[in-house]
C-alpha cells in the first residue's frame, strides 16, 4: 500500500469554487451495506431516491429536475493505496517519480492528444479499504443528484487511470457498453496532484456546466460525474499534471436507462401538465 502523504502537511484552505459542500470523511468505519459488492473489478451501491433540486441557477431550468451532470470537492481524501503492475506503488501528491512510472506503464492516448497517458484497469489496482468506502459514499452522491431510482442501483466499474499532462484537454470518452447492461455515465475522481486551474465544460442541448478546478489541488481531491449522452470538454492544462481514476456507471437492475435525454423528456412530459 504507498505511503499515506496527504494529510500530514500544512496548508491554506482551499477556495476551490464547487456548488455543493464537501464529503466529509469519517474516521469511524462505516456499516456495510448488505448486498454490496466490492472490490477492484466493481463497487455497487443502492442508492435513494433523489430530491430532485436544481444544480446550476445559470441553467435556467424550471425546479423539480434532475441533474444531468455533478461534481464536489473532496477534503483530505484516503491514500487510494495505488499499485502499478510492474512499476510498483504511487504516492500523493505525486512526485516526478510518480509521474515517470506512470507514462512507462500507460500509453498515449490516441483518442485524447499526445500528451495524455491511458492505463486501463487491469494494469492498476487500489489497495487500501479507505478508498474502496470512500468510492462507495461518492457512488452515493452521484446517484442522488442524477436521480437514479432505488430500484435501478448505480454500479462503478474502474475503467482508466488517466494523466494528464501540460497542453492537455479533457475530450469525450469512447464508452463500451455490455448489451445487457448499458453504461449510463461516467465518474471522474480527480486524486491529488498539484496543476493549474482547468475548467472542465460539460454541455447538454443548450445547457451548460463548467466545473472550475482551481484551489489547493495538490493535496485535495474532487469528482465529476455525468449521463453519457452529454459532452465533456475542457480548457488546456497549462502546468503540472492531473491524474484521474475513470468509473463506468451501469445500473444494477434491468429496466430502463437513466440518462439526461430522459431529464428532458420528462420536463416536457411535466411541463405539459402544468
């Protein structure tokens, strides 16, 4: 497991502008949740039904919808306990040590640009049971503010550990759906790493949302989720590197998929009514 350097350093308080409050880690362990799977391959949760609120006052859209997309901020996050098959362990903050093992062990991302390294799944694992709890709580988060039924469940599949060099974008994913079981969105978890301030954009129809990462990023984490029927972009990372673990997100249970064209459809089928 690589050595815990997150919390250990003092440090200003971060100002990084997120629009919800931040999720508190717990020193006591949670209870398990039954019926839960957990592991490197998938973390499932049940998740609640969703009060539906409104996200962005700057989408003008009417009250009693759902999110089509969500981000927080996460305060002195758990050392995931990242290992590298065949490099080893990876610190945070990262380290130009850390950085080098991770470009010998992904390759260059031929969908993204040149400066952005790839490493699917089974080249990584996280190690510690912190992070598996906190994945979980943030599995949670997402599920309510998409509006995911209870019914449906939200499962998180590691799909890529992603870096992000200097002159880098964020550019769509290419997603693989299993017929059964259809992704319905996609679930960034940005770990510590210190970089500049690199808007991420994410635009729906002619809604939009830009998630601003400035603030204390190298000891500080934060996530960002959306419905795979949305675009994802971003501005240029100017300097140091950004290093994200990437979740595909499929519904536990058959039925239905949730996504943000169903959001709409369902505000018009509302709005109808009024």
């Amino acid at each position: 497991m690589a050595e815990d350097r997150m919390s250990n350093v003092s440090r200003p308080q971060t100002i990084l502008p997120i629009a919800t409050p931040a999720i508190a880690i717990r020193e006591e362990v949670p209870q398990e949740e039954a019926n839960d799977e957990v592991g490197q391959v998938r973390v499932e949760v049940e998740v609640l039904p969703s009060n539906i609120t409104s996200q962005e006052a700057d989408l003008h859209r009417p009250k009693n919808t759902r999110n089509f997309s969500h981000h927080n901020l996460l305060k002195d996050p758990p050392n995931p306990g990242l290992s590298l098959r065949r490099h080893g362990n990876i610190g945070f903050p990262l380290s130009d040590q850390d950085v080098e093992k991770l470009v010998k062990a992904g390759h260059r991302s031929q969908h993204m640009n040149e400066n952005t390294w790839e490493l699917p799944a089974k080249l990584w694992e996280t190690t510690n049971p912190s992070w598996i709890l906190l994945v979980k709580s943030v599995l949670k988060d997402v599920g309510r503010k998409l509006g995911v039924p209870k019914s449906r469940g939200t499962k998180g599949l590691p799909s890529a550990l992603i870096l992000y060099g200097p002159g880098s974008v964020i550019k769509q994913p290419k997603l693989y759906s299993r017929p059964d079981n259809p992704v319905f969105g996609v679930l960034d978890i940005i770990l510590p790493s210190k970089h500049n301030s690199c808007p991420i954009i994410l635009r729906h129809g002619d809604k939009q949302v830009t998630v601003a990462t400035s603030g204390n990023t190298q000891f500080d984490g934060s996530y960002v989720s959306w419905f795979s029927d949305i675009s994802i972009s971003s501005g240029f990372l100017n300097s140091g590197y950004r290093l994200a673990i990437r979740y595909i997100l499929e519904h536990k249970s058959p039925g239905l998929v949730c996504s943000a064209s169903a959001i709409d459809g369902e505000i018009i089928k509302a709005t109808s009514y009024v």
